[in-house]
C-alpha cells in the first residue's frame, strides 16, 4: 500500500494533534516525577496539621489557663475557684470576665537609667533623677501658663471613691503595658506608681487599695519629680528627641523624654496641641499584637491644664478610668494554617515555576523546541499546547491541594469562599507560566535554570515573610508603596494568600465565616487590588513572553510585526549582487567550476521562475573573535544551485565549514551576509514556511531519551501530516512507520518500543535518519548521518537514501521533485566514487558531491 502525504503542509490543528500525543506520552513517563510534585503540598499540610497538634498539647497546660485555687469549704471539700485575682498576666485572658476591672490612667514614665538629664549621671545612680517634660509654641507666656497647671495638683485620697482621687493628678509607671487591659501590669508588679509633681518631700509614699475582682490589691505611691523645660520650636523638640534615641548620639545613650507639647497657635479663644510620646513601648515585630500605648493621660493632662487656665483651678475634665470589654472563657488556640500558610502555600505554589522553566528550558538546551520546528510545528501549536499542558498540570497541582488542605481540616481553606480560592490561584498560576515562558528565553542550560528558579522560590517566601508581611501591618505606610510592591508578582501571590490567612484566623477565633466576595470592598482587604494586579500583569507578560520568544529562540527582527510579507521568489526573485560582476580579477582567482557555478546563480535569480529547489547566492558566515582571537570565517560566499531530484553531497575536513553551511540552511544560525532560497523561499525571512517542507538529521541526535524509536516516529509524520485526511485511519500512519523502521533496521527485536535513551550511538543515529526521511519532505538535510555506524550500517544508510531518491523505498510513494544535500566524511568518498584530490565529480545524471 502506497501512502500519499497531504498536499501542503499539516494544518494547525493537526500539529497541535501531534504535539499533544507527544506530551501525553512524556507525561506517563514521567509519572513519578508527577507523584512527588503532587506529594509535596501533601506533605506540608501533613506538617502543619502536626504542628498544630503538638503545639495545641502545649497550650493545654495549667500556664496558659485562667488561674485557680482551691478554696475549703469547711466540710473537708475543696471548690476549685477561678478568676483574674488569682491569675497572672498571662492566665487572665483566659478567664470570663464579665465586669472587668477599672483601671487608673497613667502616664510611661521612663525608668531610672534612661531618663534625661541636663548635667552628669549622678541621679541615675542613686535613683532620684526628675522626669522631663518639654513645652513649646508661638506663645512662651501662654504655653508655660497652661502646663504649669499640669504637675500642681496634691494627692488627696478619698477612701471611697479611690479611681475618682486618682483622676485628678499625674500618675504613671515605668512598666510597659500589655496588648490588653484585663491587668494592668503596673499594678501587679512590685515597682510602686509614680505621681508627678513639681517637688517632692522627703516622705512622699503613701499606699491606695485598688479593687480587683473579689480581692483588694494594695499600691504604693511614690512622689517623681516633673521638670518642664521651654524649647523655641517643635524642630528643636524633635532634634532633641532624636539625639536621645541610642544611634542619635555618640555615646549610644538613652535620654528619654516624659512627653512633649507644642502649644503652636493656642490661645485663650482656640487650643490647637500636638502631643509627642514614645511609640516604642507598641513592641511592634509584627509577630504579635501590638501594646497599648499609655497616651489618654498625656492629653487629658493638657486639657485639664487648659481648662483650669481658663476658668480657675476648680475646673475639671475628668478622666478616670479604662477599662476592657466583658468577655466569656476562651482556650489558646493557635490555627498554624493560618498563622503560617502565607510563607508555607507561597512555597507551594511557586514550586511549579522552576518545574515549567526547567521543561522549557530542557527544550532549548537540547535543541529540541527547534527540531520540532524544522520538521513543521508551528509556533502557534507549540504555544497553545504548551501553555495548555502546563495549565492543566498547574490546575491539577492545586486542585490536589485545596482538596487535601480541607479535607484535613485546614481553616485556610475551609473558612475562606472556595470561589475566591479558585479566581486567585487560576490567575496567578496563568501569570506564572507566562513568567517562566519570558524568564525560559534568557537560560540555555538546565543546571543555571534550576538554581535560579529554586532560589526564587525560597526567596519569594522569605522576602515575603520577613519583608513584605511587615510593611502590610504598619498602617503608616503608604498604600500605594504597598501596591507598588505588589507589582512583583511573588508578593502579589503573598499578599493575597496573607488576606486568605487574616480572614480564616479572624473566623476561627471569632467563631464567623472567612473571606467573602463582600469582603472585598473592605478598605483594609487588599484582595481587590491582587487580583486585578495579577489579571492585568498576566495579560501583559504574555504579551512580551511571545514577543521575547520570537525575537530571542526564535531569532527575528525586533520589528518583525513591521515587517512586511515579501513576495515568493516563483514570482519575482531578487537581483544578484552588482559588486561581483565587474571584479573579473576577483573571478580568475576562483577555480572554473566555482566560478561556472557562480555564474549559473547569477543568471537564474534573473529569472521569474525555475526548477532549482536550492538557490545559494554569495552565502558567507563569519563568528566573531574570542578571548583576543581573531574572527573565523567558516563560510566565505558560497554560490550553489540545486536542482530538483538531485542528491547532493560535501565533503572536507573538520572546520571547512559543512555544518556551518547545514546550520544556515535550517535556521540554526543567522548567515553574515548573502541568503538561499529554498523552494523559492528567503532562509532570512521565511524559515517558518520552508520548515513546512523539510527534513533534518542533524549532527547530534536531538531526541527524548523517555519516547521510543516508535513513538518518535510517529510524533514527527503527524507534524509532517504523513496520513492527511486520513487521520482517523490509524493502521496508515502506523504502516508508514513501520516502512521507516524496518529501512533503517529498528523494526525486529522490540528495538522499536525501547526507550531511545537506552539506544546505542549507531541506533540513536539511525532513527535521526529515518525521522528526516519520515512524511516525504521536500528538501533534507543531512549532517554526517553515517557518525558511529559500522561499515555495513552506513552501506545500508547509503541504500536507504538512494531508494528514497530514486522512487524504491518500498512501499511507500516519494515524489521526484525531492533533494537531498548531505554532509559526509572522508570514508564515504570511496562509496560515492569520489577521487581523493576532492575534485567535483558526477555520480551519475542527477547526483553531485561538492568539495572544499
């Protein structure tokens, strides 16, 4: 049965066909591959859920409960009781609460060894150091009138109403507050209060019971010294304040200021206060809640201070207590999905970038992508049915883990709308593969791209975790320098996977639904802004993935969608070169038949039309000079016309430029200067059409170590549309490999379902020659195909090409106009009856071999 190639070249469709069987079988190989890659997001949800259960066993013990004791009823029984008056400032959130304690105002007096002073340390040694207080404004008179009314109020206790004695003076503590006021540390602490005023006695200490629970809890009050000092201007303040900081000063000294105020423009009709205090005592890492600040105080002092200037020392704005809201039991429950799922899923998730850049890349090194390109698959095919395979794969990686992360019960993704999950993770891994297809056009080696794509991985995480996350919880900074931030596609992916973690930790303890669509219209949920972000970045870098790919791997202009189409050369060929026509000093040095072969180039690109399937005008190559070496010129203006149904040969020695010559014709490599036409197509502009009708066997065999000799050939007579219309009719296609096979001894012995990575050299070479010949291309190119046979394979390698030449491949139909141009070595000059001079020679009527 004889088995016709389709007119023309296969259609879009049926190299995507064959491209897509191709990565199926790549992918069953590769199965194990696929079951680690999808094991890993198993494996640090495994982690996190065990973590969770260890840490949970330690948030059990009696530490980190509300406190208790056991209280005798009288009858020998013990009653566990439990309250705030019996725990300590770690075990009081736990505890119900539902009158929780008034506290006193205070002010964050600095301790004794920070505090500032005008002159020598002394004080701080023995403890007696005043606290600082400096005042500013536009009016001095004004603005010392109004504080000194701050400090000047005498400690009156009233045993019946403590709180409302203490409101009306100036006390305050040099212990740091907690992120909650259920206790206030100051008053359980062993340190006593301190009371501001202008001058203290000798024996100023006096002790007041403050109500805590069903206990009362006894306070010492000790007299501090407040000095207020006048500054000219708020500049002033803040240089002062500054040099008190430790890396404002020299020396690295602390000197601490009580609290400043500028009164600016404030007089008896207006009051217009700017308050300084100390922001430090927030503790904000970032990795727990923030403190409470001691500032109420601070601006009461100052309106009380004001009041009283205005209308008598009797005037008062009181201010006495803060206290926390009611609250039931609660249990320390740390959801660690939550808590850390934004550095851990970011690894996850990002792990599938270097798994496409390394497939991309793998193509490239191995010169692959461009195998496949000479033997017809257009760049239309291979984007679509990459982008769509790595999609699927992507799309499946993560379906895998949202499904195993909820049904372990992580509340990252139970909590949180499903949907939203989807819209987020479909569009950034969108954006990610398009990031590996731009990122792919800059590697050529495997190893380089590995390393790169791992680092970006953990880098992604880290400078995510210990960068970025801190500047989403200060509120001071900048919305838009947080969406600039975004911009890197990896804290876009963090920070929509840290609005994810926010939303199922805030359900999770408040007992509420995560995340909503509704939630997205929130000020404070960045989500809106990611996604849009990523959806418009993904449009963007496919764009440019596309555009890089055809200027880069694909070496065309970078105006190429300027460029407009060129006419065929079967109508209108170009003229030759005019510098060689009037140089015939230039043409006695040239020996006769290279300058009869020049001459017959230069008459047929005359002519409007011609049977020479190969057209070589002035072709020239020259590489660039290396670490001081000079250029090499490996081509040096090759004129060659080629007929229809010819089987041309070269021969030289190594360096004489053969492949640099193969390489030009198949698009590997750009020519210096001059051009060929194939089939009356330009090889500078028209490589995509002339790849349509071409066979190669390229120097190093280019094959997938995991597809057999089979499934190659196969691969590549779909890509050649072998079967044509055909195409259902499976046994045609599967006959025609058969014929290929069994030509070049790859048929019997189950040789041709073993994996051709397990291929000897000579096999290896082999099959290369018989993909080349596969789907009755109309020009092929053969580069040393004989390299590592024995003396009988090549024999049988020579008989294969001369039947496909010459119409005997058995079986199968090979039309006339069909060339060959073959690069040999020395040892088949003899088989081509070459003479050792290397002269020109006929082989017969249709066959040449050429030279140098």
């Amino acid at each position: 049965m004889a088995t016709n190639s389709s007119n023309g070249p296969s259609s879009f469709w049926t190299q995507a066909n064959a491209f897509v069987r191709k990565n199926l079988i790549f992918q069953k190989r590769n199965m194990k591959t696929n079951i680690r890659l999808i094991l890993f997001p198993l494996v640090i949800c495994l982690l996190l859920v065990l973590i969770q259960k260890t840490v949970n066993s330690q948030l059990d013990k009696h530490s980190l409960r509300c406190g208790c004791i056991c209280v005798d009823t009288g009858k020998g029984q013990c009653e566990k009781t439990c309250g705030i008056e019996y725990s300590n400032l770690d075990q009081v959130f736990f505890c119900p609460i539902p009158h929780p304690t008034e506290w006193p105002l205070l002010l964050q007096v600095p301790a004794q060894q920070f505090r500032a002073v005008r002159t020598g340390d002394t004080c701080k040694k023995t403890g007696s150091c005043p606290v600082t207080m400096l005042i500013t404004g536009n009016n001095q008179t004004f603005g010392q009138s109004v504080s000194g009314n701050m400090f000047s109020r005498p400690l009156n206790i009233n045993s019946s109403d403590i709180l409302l004695s203490l409101a009306d003076n100036a006390l305050g503590s040099g212990i740091t507050s907690r992120y909650t006021n259920f206790l206030d540390a100051a008053f359980l602490s062993n340190a006593p209060i301190d009371l501001i005023q202008p001058q203290c006695s000798s024996n100023s200490q006096i002790s007041v019971a403050i109500q805590l629970g069903s206990a009362a809890l006894q306070k010492d009050v000790r007299c501090t010294q407040g000095l207020q000092l006048w500054r000219n201007s708020s500049s002033e303040i803040n240089d002062e304040i500054y040099k008190g900081y430790r890396n404002g000063n020299s020396e690295r000294k602390i000197n601490e200021i009580l609290a400043a105020y500028d009164f600016a423009n404030s007089n008896e009709n207006l009051f217009n206060v700017t308050v300084w205090y100390n922001s430090t005592y927030k503790n904000n890492t970032g990795d727990q809640p923030p403190a409470l600040t001691r500032v109420p105080r601070s601006i009461n002092l100052a309106s009380n201070a004001y009041l009283q200037f205005l209308l008598g020392p009797t005037a008062k704005m009181l201010f006495e207590f803060v206290k926390e809201m009611p609250k039931p039991e609660t249990e320390l429950r740390l959801d660690f999905s939550s808590l850390l799922g934004p550095l851990f899923f970011t690894w996850v998730i990002v792990q599938l970038f270097p798994v496409v850049l390394i497939s991309l890349v793998y193509e490239k090194e191995h010169k692959l992508r461009i195998m496949m390109k000479m033997h017809g698959l257009g760049d239309g095919p291979y984007w679509m049915i990459s982008y769509a395979y790595f999609l699927a794969i992507s799309s499946i990686y993560m379906l895998c883990f949202v499904v195993f992360g909820s049904a372990i019960g992580l509340n990252f993704f139970r909590l949180n709308d499903y949907s939203i999950h989807f819209v987020f993770y479909f569009l950034y891994i969108n954006l990610q593969i398009c990031l590996a297809f731009l990122v792919a056009d800059w590697f050529s080696s495997v190893k380089t791209a590995t390393v790169v794509g791992y680092m970006m991985v953990f880098g992604t995480g880290l400078l995510g975790g210990f960068l970025f996350q801190f500047f989403l919880q200060d509120s001071s900074f900048p919305k838009a320098g947080i969406i600039a931030m975004e911009l890197f596609p990896g804290f876009s992916l963090y920070r929509g996977l840290y609005e994810f973690s926010q939303y199922a930790f805030t359900g999770n303890f408040m007992g509420s639904d995560g995340m909503r669509w509704k939630d997205l219209n929130d000020s404070s949920n960045g989500m809106r802004e990611v996604l849009i972000i990523i959806a418009v970045e993904w449009l963007v870098v496919l764009c440019v993935a596309y555009y890089a790919d055809q200027v880069v791997s694909s070496g065309k202009s970078p105006l190429f969608f300027l460029r407009k189409q060129q006419k065929n050369l079967s109508s209108s060929f170009r003229k030759p070169s005019s510098r060689r026509l009037g140089s015939k000093l230039f043409v006695q040095m040239e020996k006769f038949d290279v300058d009869q072969e020049r001459e017959k180039v230069e008459q047929l690109l005359l002519e409007s039309s011609t049977s020479h399937s190969i057209i070589c005008n002035n072709l020239k190559k020259i590489y660039p000079g290396t670490d001081g070496n000079p250029e090499k010129c490996a081509v040096r203006e090759l004129s060659l016309a080629l007929p229809e149904g010819e089987c041309f040969g070269m021969l030289g020695p190594n360096g004489a430029g053969k492949t640099s010559f193969i390489n030009m014709m198949i698009g590997l490599v750009k020519p210096s200067s001059g051009t060929a036409y194939v089939q009356g197509l330009d090889i500078r502009t028209d490589m995509d059409k002339i790849y349509t009708s071409m066979g190669v066997c390229p120097q190093h065999d280019l094959l997938w170590d995991t597809l057999t000799g089979r499934e190659h050939l196969f691969f590549y007579g779909r890509l050649k549309n072998l079967n044509g219309a055909a195409l259902t009719h499976f046994y045609i296609v599967k006959q025609a490999v058969e014929e290929s096979l069994k030509s070049v001894n790859l048929f019997h012995g189950g040789v041709a379902d073993k994996q051709s990575g397990k291929y000897s050299g000579g096999m290896k070479r082999r099959l290369s020659v018989a993909i080349s010949l596969i789907g009755e291309p109309k020009v092929v190119y053969m580069d040393e195909p004989s390299t590592g046979l024995d003396p009988a394979s090549r024999n049988m390698l020579w008989d294969v090409v001369k039947r496909a030449k010459r119409n005997r491949a058995p079986r199968i139909q090979w039309k006339r106009q069909n060339i060959y141009v073959i690069v040999l070595e020395f040892l088949w000059m003899e088989a081509c009856n070459v003479s050792e001079t290397l002269k020109s020679s006929r082989l017969d009527t249709e066959d040449r071999m050429y030279s140098r």
